[in-house]
C-alpha cells in the first residue's frame, strides 16, 4: 500500500492550514458564500439538504487499519458515529459541523488521508477493482499505475476547473469489475504481442444523459498514459460546454463531435505531448510498484481440512462462504466481502463500532489492508481458509455477515432525499421497503444474482441504469414516484437497462419488484440467471405483468365514471 513520502505529507499539511485560514475568513465575513463555495467544494464539503456533507477520498478503494479506526474516531467525535460508502470509494459524513472541517482535514492528515478534489469540477478520485492485486482473473495489478495516476491529478493546475467533474476508473482483470463503460475515461489494463499497455474508453458516463464510453484507443502502450490522458483533458477542457451545466460532461462533446473526430483531435493534440516530460519511465513505475507487494502467504494454507469440515457442518457459514468469499490468486486464500446490506440499514452505511471491529479484523487476518467497493461494501483481500470460520462469527456479531453480497438485498443505493438536496425522491426507504419484502435467505438463494440499484435522482449516484433491476426517484406533480429500467449490466458487456414505463409511488414498489422476480421465475430455464432470461424473452413479459393489474383499475375507474 502507498506510503506518504515528504513532499505527499508537506502537501497535505499545507492543504490543511490553507483551509482554515480560509474558513476563519468566511466566519469573519471577509469571503462571501459564494467566494467560499468553490474552496470548501475543493476540499469536499457541500451544504446539503439538512446539514453539511464531507466527502473523503479512498484512492484506489484502498484502507489500512489506521485509517479506518481515524474513520470511525472522526465520526464518532465530530458527527453521529457513522459514515456512508459511495460507489466512488469515498467515505461520506452527513452531519459534520463547517467549522470542524480543518481539524478534521488535521486528523485525516496524520493517517494520510485527505478530502483533495472529491468535489468540484476536477479530476476525481481514481477507482478501480476491489480485489486488485489478488483476484485469480488478473492481468495486471492496476494499483501501481492507479497511484501514478492520483499523483498525476491531484491539484494539476491545468484542470482544476474543468466544465463539469471528471472521473477516470483503470481495471486490470479479464473480467471489468470498475465500471470502466461508463466513465469520463475508463482504462483496460492489457498485454498485446509481449507488451503491457491500455485500452482507452472515452465518454462515458451515467447521470442524465446516460452514454456507454467508446474505445479511442485500442492499445497504448503504459508509458504514454499520462500524456494520452492529458490530450483528452486538454480537447475536452477546450472545447467542453461551460454554457450548460447538463451538457457540460465529456460524453456530450464526444457525441456531438463524433468518436473519430473526437479521437482525431485527441491524436493531434498529444502528437505535442508524446514522449515529453510526462512520459513514465520504468524506474518511476518501479518506485511507485515497490509500495503493493504481497505479504506474506502461508505457504502452508491450501486444502485446509478444519475449514472444509465447518463447511460441512455448519450450513449458515456455508452459505455465507458461497456469497461472500471470492477465488484468490494463492491458494489457500480467499477475499471477503463483509456486507453493508444488512437489512433494515441504509445501504453502505457503517457505524464507528463496525469500522473498529473491521479494523481489529484486517489486522488479525488480512494483513492489516482492506478495501472498499463501488457496491459499497469491505473487503478483506487476503483470508487465509483456515480463519474463515472465526472471522465469520466476529462479522456476525458485528451485522457484517449478511449472505447476501450478489443477490437482490444486496442494493446499491445513495442517500437520496433523507440528505441530499438534488435528489427527487428518498431512495433509504426504497431500499429498507424492499429488503424488508424479500427477507427469506432460501427465497433470495433461489432466486439467484441479481444486482438492485436505486438513486433519488438522475444524477445517478446509485447506478441505477446499470442495475439488472433499476429504480430511480422522480418528482411527478410535487410526490415522490419511481422509474424502473430492467437490464442494465456492468463488466465486459456493459450496458443500460430500458424503461419499463409510467413510474410508480412509493409503496407500490415491492410489489413491483416481486412482480418482476415472478416473472422470471415463471420463464427461466434451469439454472438461467435473471439476465439470461431477461435478454431471452424480452421486456414485454415483465412490462405486462407489472402494468395489468393497473391497466384494469384504471379501466374500472373509467367505466364507472362513465356511469
């Protein structure tokens, strides 16, 4: 895990005293709220429905103990003892005080963390896969140049004020588990003829304009990633929107050039930037690649048999083992995703006692490490079997062994209308309303994967376009109502679900779901999952079953008016 040098931790120090110098001035009523906006966005504090929201960065999606108990110490010392994961890897507070924030920005400092450009419009955090450095599909560990990449963009003076965020996520497995489609720029970590280097999607991106990103580039070669990059911030920082706020984003502007244009303008400007001052050299990738070796495996721990004989016993670890463990690339291993989605609970909300018990658990059995998910769950990355069942009974007391990572009450949901001031409609309740509705584990094991993702608005910030069943919160007439898209799907084959039709008020909405989940239950060939059939039969299916029971009210209600 990457190390603070000198210069990273002058920089931060600096950062810090920076904005309390710039707080103390706009309580002295020397900065007006509209000069202080840009600077507290800076430094990821928004004012938003009830109180202030903080927003600190998890680079790459990656924690160390230290900085998980700092987490759970500055919520519980300067907020309600909580915070939220996002789906960028960046943890939320809901309630800090303005005037609390350069102590906190102090506190996170001294763990090396800090809230740098998770607001604003800049370049973001960068994300990446989860299980990066020990998934059993990896090609290439993409932390190293993930870390290249954060150092690269952080306080670059050239785009500090693009016309609207920017938002890059690197993947280096077979399998795309960074949502790399529908990023402003997504990069596929490849070996061609020998040769490591990216293929680079541009113009991606959910929101209101939902647009799958498309290929500029099908190799790069990695030592040019920084230069390729900054040609596309620089034709986009150029010719991007600065009118309209809605059609500000990289996915607009290459839509409205054309992918070849776009790309042609893209070759044009880097052929005065390749091979320049920014071009990587092995020796700088080396310095940065020495902070993620691995630890130190227990050669020893393939084929344990105490930890076959619990599977055997015990049904309930069984079934959590299936969920929420994941193939490693040592044998012996596995990763663990320690659920968020226990129900009755917002979705990737933890307490300040679940982040120390998480803690105490990294440090016992995973190295000391763990990371975070767009799915907004913890993973511990390197389990050794044989502790699998003792950390299972810890998590379990702890509300963190929830079997449900992959299937329906493993919702991805934002904070919607409870905080957020852009949000349509509350999507917590949603969420609770549903996990509620399917609260039979043998129901949701039968049911198979099926990924849930509900926003309270169309910017998104749940992915509910790319859910398999998608909900999103819209204002119709002053009341909260839901739209359902179905089909939507990350990974290799990425794409946007479609709108079933006219959206639904609040508590209509798990029975909706279960109209959907019968619908493919009815249709589905044995073991078919829900996408399979989905794409099999069509939307129609779904669509009538939804909608017949209210076509027929409404029929009834007419020929009674008529009467």
């Amino acid at each position: 895990m990457y190390k603070y040098d000198a210069i990273d931790r002058q920089l931060i120090a600096q950062r810090v005293e920076q904005f309390r110098d710039q707080v103390r001035r706009w309580k002295a009523g020397e900065l007006s709220d509209d000069e202080f906006r840009p600077l507290r966005l800076q430094n990821g504090l928004y004012v938003q429905r009830h109180a202030p929201m903080f927003r600190i960065a998890v680079p790459y999606a990656m924690l160390n103990t230290a900085q998980l108990r700092k987490l759970a110490h500055v919520a519980r010392q300067y907020d309600r003892g909580y915070g939220h994961f996002t789906t960028r890897h960046n943890l939320q507070l809901n309630w800090p005080k303005i005037e609390d924030v350069p102590d906190i920005l102090a506190e996170l400092a001294d763990v090396e963390m800090h809230a740098i450009q998770t607001s604003g419009n800049c370049l973001r955090n960068i994300t990446t896969d989860q299980f990066a450095g020990v998934a059993a599909d990896e090609v290439i560990d993409p932390r190293p140049l993930a870390e290249i990449l954060r150092q690269w963009t952080t306080f670059h003076p050239e785009f500090a004020f693009l016309p609207r965020k920017f938002k890059i996520a690197i993947s280096g497995t077979r399998e795309d588990r960074a949502v790399t489609w529908f990023h402003d720029i997504g990069l596929h970590l490849q070996q061609q003829g020998g040769e490591t280097g990216f293929r680079v999607l541009v113009g991606g991106g959910l929101g209101r304009t939902p647009i799958r990103g498309q290929v500029v580039r099908e190799f790069l070669p990695w030592q040019h990633i920084l230069t390729y990059c900054e040609a596309i911030l620089r034709v986009y920082n150029r010719a991007g929107r600065r009118d309209n706020a809605y059609k500000a984003r990289i996915k607009i502007l290459v839509q409205a050039l054309g992918v070849e244009e776009f790309s042609k303008q893209v070759e044009a400007e880097w052929a005065h930037l390749k091979d320049g001052p920014a071009t990587l050299t092995q020796a700088e990738f080396d310095r940065v690649a020495a902070h993620f070796t691995a630890p130190a495996y227990n050669a020893a721990a393939a084929d344990d048999a105490g930890f076959r004989q619990h599977l055997a016993d015990n049904t309930a670890f069984a079934r959590w083992v299936e969920r929420c463990t994941h193939p490693h690339r040592v044998a012996g291993y596995r990763a663990v995703t320690l659920s968020l989605k226990q129900h009755g609970v917002a979705p990737g909300d933890i307490t300040s006692e679940q982040m120390e018990t998480v803690a105490d658990l990294a440090d016992h059995f995973s190295f000391g490490e763990l990371r975070i998910s767009h799915e907004q769950n913890i993973i511990l990355a390197d389990v050794q079997e044989a502790h699998l069942y003792t950390l299972w009974l810890t998590a379990k007391g702890a509300g963190l062994a929830t079997p449900n990572v992959g299937l329906l009450t493993s919702i991805i949901c934002c904070p919607g209308g409870d905080f957020c001031d852009l949000a349509n409609a509350k999507s917590i309740p949603i969420a609770n309303a549903i996990q509620a509705r399917f609260d039979d584990l043998d129901y949701l094991f039968d049911i198979g994967e099926i990924d849930l993702n509900i926003s309270g608005c169309m910017n998104a910030c749940g992915h509910h376009h790319v859910g398999h069943i998608g909900v999103l919160g819209v204002d119709k007439n002053d009341a909260e109502f839901y739209q359902v898209t179905l089909g939507g799907r990350q990974g290799n084959e990425a794409r946007l679900g479609k709108v079933i039709g006219p959206s639904f008020a609040a508590d209509e909405m798990p029975d909706v779901v279960d109209k959907i989940i019968k619908v493919y239950i009815d249709n589905r060939h044995e073991d078919e999952r829900f996408l399979d059939t989905f794409d099999r039969i069509g939307i129609d299916p779904f669509k009538n079953r939804v909608y017949e029971g209210r076509a027929h009210g409404k029929a009834k209600a007419a020929e009674k008016e008529a009467a």
